[in-house]
C-alpha cells in the first residue's frame, strides 16, 4: 500500500515539474500574465503602424486645384407652397 501511494506521489510531482517548466504555465502566475498582455500589446502596434506606413507609402491622388465660387447673396422671398385663398360662396358674394 506504501509503495502505491509513493508511485503515486513520485508521478505527481514529475507531473508538477513538467507543468512548471512548459511555457503554457507562465498563465499561472501574476507577472506572467503581464508578459503576456506586453507581448500582444507590442504586436497590435506594430501592426498598426504597419499597416499606417503601408498606406502612407501608396502613392496620393493629387486634387485637382480648383478656385473659389463666389459668394451669392439672394434677398428674393420664394414661397414654398402656394398661399391659401379665401373661400366664398355665391351667396356671400351677392351680399356684399
């Protein structure tokens, strides 16, 4: 029973040991996790300015240089719809 419960043990701690020294385990502690964060940090900014240097460097449309329009000034009053008339009837027509 002994000698089981050292195999078990033995196993167990060359198990820890394996899992220590993978990379995978850097998860497991607070400073490995900051790498961790630094590493995909940097490389969303490299990509990022890449991808800027990449379209800074494709050559421009140039603007076609045009000059200014002058300014119009307009003092007419343009009805938008037709204002109503009045309503009358022949019967009031006749009356007045």
């Amino acid at each position: 029973m002994e000698r089981m419960l050292e195999r078990i043990l033995t196993s167990l701690a060359v198990i820890l040991v394996v899992c220590l020294i993978l990379p995978g385990c850097a998860h497991f502690t607070k400073s490995g996790r900051q790498q961790l964060a630094y590493e995909k940090y940097v490389r969303k900014c490299s990509y990022t300015r890449d991808r800027q240097r990449s379209k800074m460097k494709m050559p421009q449309m140039a603007v076609p240089a045009s000059a200014p329009s002058e300014n119009k000034v307009s003092a007419d009053v343009v009805d938008a719809a037709p204002s109503p008339q009045s309503v009358t009837t022949s019967d009031s027509q006749t009356e007045q």
